[in-house]
C-alpha cells in the first residue's frame, strides 16, 4: 500500500485558490469583451506596468531584438527549432487524407486541413521562455497555419530579445509584446488592433489556463495547460541527488508546481528530500522552488513497480521521468501522462527547450483524456460523402428511409425518398414500404 512521506495543501486550498482565479478571469473577459482596446491598454499597465499605444512590435523593433542575440544564441535557436520541426514533420506525415470506397457507388473520405488562424501565448513574466514559441509557431507552421499570431509579456520593462527572436525565427506573421489574460482575451474575442484567431494554444500561468478554459467554445483551445507538474519514478538504481534536482528543476517554474516523487525504496525517498533542502539552499531560484515544494511536493512510496504505475495513472502528471531498473516496464503499462522521459540519461528539461517532442502539455488531470500539443491539434480531420451511381443511392435511400422513419423524422426521410423515387426505378419500391 501507498505511504506518504510528504503530502502537499488540502484539495479543499487549491480550490479555493481557483474559485478566486475564476472570478477575476471572469471579470477581465467580460473588459475586454466590452471595451476592446482600452481595457486591454488598461490591464497591460496594471499588470505588466506596460503601456503602448500599439502592442504589435514593428519590423525595427524585431530587428533590434535580434541583434541583441549573440551569434551563438541564435544558432541555438534554430537548433531547438530545427528538433521540433523535424518531429512534428514525421508526426505530419502519419496524418494521411483518405478516400475509400465503402460499397459499390459510395465514396467517404477525410481530409486534414488546417485551422485558419491562431494566437499563440509565450510565457515570458518570470522567465523568457522561449523555447514556447518553438513548440506553437514551429508546430503550427508544420501542420500549415495560414495566420500565427503571438503574444509574450514583457520582461524587464521591454520586449524579451530572445522570446521575440524565436517567434520570428519560427515564422510568427505578427507578433505583440502582451501578456496575461489580457493577450489571450484580445486574441479570441478580438479589438480594433487585433484580430480574432480561430484557436489559442500555449502554456501559461493559473489565470491564463483559466481564461483558455472560459474561451473554450468562442475559440478552440489546444489542451488545459496550467502550472507545470513532474512526477519522478525511481527505484534504488538511482540516487536522491539525481531524484532531488529533477524534482526542483520544474518546481523553479512557479510557487503552484506540484513535484512529486513515487519509489519503491524509502531509503531514496528520505535521501532526496535531504538533497532537495540541500539543493533549495543554493539554487538561485531556490526560493520560489521551495515553495512550490513546500506547499505542492510530494514523497510517495509504494511497494512494487506495478503499484507505482497504478499511482502514476492516478495522479496523471504533466511530465513523468521514470528513473527505474526497466524503464520500458512503464512505457508499455501506463496510460495516463502528458510525457514520459524514460532512464536517467534524458530529463524533462531535455523535453522542456531541445530535444524534439512538444512541452505544451496536459495538466490538472487532463491527461486522463487528451495528450499534449502536436501538429494534429492544428489540423481539422474533415469527412466527405459522395454517391456516384443511381443503384448507390437508391439502395442507400431505401435503408435510410425506414429508419428515419423509425426516429420520427419525416423530413429526413422524404430526402431518402426523393432519391428513391429519381433513382430507383423499377428495381427499388417506394423506400418507405420496403420491408
């Protein structure tokens, strides 16, 4: 059975915390919605102290940006990007249109098609994080995005030199220094200055996860996306150093990251949580790691590898790195998780900025039914019908007259039976006699 060495806040505090979120997202839509411009003006100097008349960067201010950038730095870019870019393209090609013929005379087929438009939001207030421009921009760019808008906070008084030069290395068509609620509000409802886009996709904090959910349905989200979560499988393979600076290497995201850690060995378990003290005591982001740890961290030990699979289904965390004996064990049992990082060579901060596979991912238990973003949530699967002979679609009408018929429906079924009667001929009675 499961024993808990840490537990983090009662359920009843974290919702509570959202409720609160919820209400004031509540209000700042509801600004937006009726003043445009103005409120957002309004909020983006209440919250990011930030006022310009235009929030869109010009093509000088973009080049500025860049040429803040080493050489080196820009060529780490294009790396990460080239990485994504390389992934979502084998992901692209799985995703085939098809066309079949089902019976004689009867063709269905789907097409893939892309969504129109998009704003993609760029965390960037605490930290610049670019690597999130990588992940939407590039990925949408793969799947053919006609539009890409993005929107990023300003960092340090000004545009982020390095969150600006990804979005334009990675194909941005406009770009706005916007955060917060504000930037998603004024990218699906639309302002005089900034056009609605179809579908909003990115990380971001509590506020901007909660504003995507109360958008959901004016536009398409890509994944409830909050504050970020780890879990760490290990077995006494490993070492609690190891398990310690994974486990606050995403807990520095932000005091409301949970991080949690599930082994078999209680011996692991009590030594990472004195290497995560020793850790919180010189990291240079250690005081908002320790919050996040105190309040969210988790120290879970269970007494077999298939119970540790049953608690991670259980918990189904954003990032799962499994640091055990046979890694692939969980591969092949797990089934809810955003992300597996699988043996102690690779790590979530791998998956974070370079390695390839998409860091927009699942969280608060969304897991449970979605993955994270990748190239197919820009893509529409769209089906067709066509009948292509006069037996086709008699034999069809036929059959879909009586059961219209059966549901009520009269003028659903004179539409079967028209074509009964213009197609038929003699060989197919009046479809609603068929017996």
């Amino acid at each position: 059975m499961a024993r808990w060495l840490k537990r983090g806040v009662d359920g009843a505090v974290v919702a509570d915390l959202d409720r609160k979120i919820r209400e004031t997202v509540e209000g700042i839509l509801a600004d937006i919605a009726a003043r445009g411009d103005t409120a957002v003006r309004e909020l983006s100097v209440r919250f990011d102290n930030w006022d310009r008349s235009d929030y869109r960067l010009t093509d000088a201010e973009i080049r500025d940006c860049l040429s803040q950038l080493s050489r080196r730095n820009i060529e780490d870019i294009r790396f990460a990007q080239e990485q994504v870019r390389n992934f979502a393209q084998h992901q692209r090609a799985a995703l085939r249109d098809i066309e079949v013929e089902t019976m004689p005379g009867v063709v269905l087929g789907h097409k893939n098609i892309p969504v129109n438009s998009i704003g993609c939001y760029v965390p960037g207030g605490k930290y610049p994080m670019l690597a999130s421009a990588h992940m939407s921009v590039v990925t949408a760019k793969v799947a053919g995005v006609h539009r890409i808008a993005t929107c990023a906070p300003p960092y340090q008084g000004r545009p982020a030199a390095a969150i600006v030069a990804a979005q334009y290395l990675a194909g941005a068509d406009e770009i706005y220094c916007l955060g917060g609620v504000q930037a998603v509000g004024a990218l699906a409802l639309g302002t005089a200055s900034i056009a609605a886009v179809d579908m909003l996709v990115g990380p971001g904090n509590a506020y901007v996860a909660e504003a995507k959910r109360q958008l959901f349905g004016r536009v398409g989200i890509d994944l409830f996306a909050g504050p970020t979560e780890t879990l760490v499988i290990a077995d006494d393979s490993v070492d609690g150093e190891l398990c310690a600076t994974d486990l606050l290497g995403q807990a520095e995201h932000g005091p409301d990251s949970p991080a949690v850690l599930l082994t078999t060995s209680e011996p692991l378990a009590r030594a990472t949580m004195a290497e995560v003290e020793r850790l919180l005591t010189c990291l240079p982001t250690g005081k908002v790691a320790r919050q996040a740890w105190e309040k969210y961290g988790e120290v879970i030990v269970c007494d077999s590898d298939e119970e540790m699979v049953a608690e991670a289904d259980r918990i189904a965390s954003e990032h799962v790195q499994v640091m055990t004996r046979d890694p692939d064990f969980f591969l092949e049992r797990m089934t809810n998780y955003g992300s597996l990082f699988l043996g102690a060579r690779t790590n979530v901060a791998f998956g974070d900025k370079v390695i390839g596979t998409n860091h927009t991912l699942p969280t608060r238990k969304a897991a449970r039914y979605t993955g994270g973003l990748w190239v197919g949530k820009f893509l529409k699967t769209c089906t067709y019908q066509k009948v292509t002979t006069d037996e086709a679609a008699a034999l069809i009408g036929a059959y879909c007259s009586r059961l219209c018929a059966l549901e009520g429906f009269a003028a659903h079924g004179e539409q079967a039976n028209i074509r009964v009667r213009r197609y038929g001929g003699r060989n197919v009675p009046y479809a609603g006699t068929v017996e």
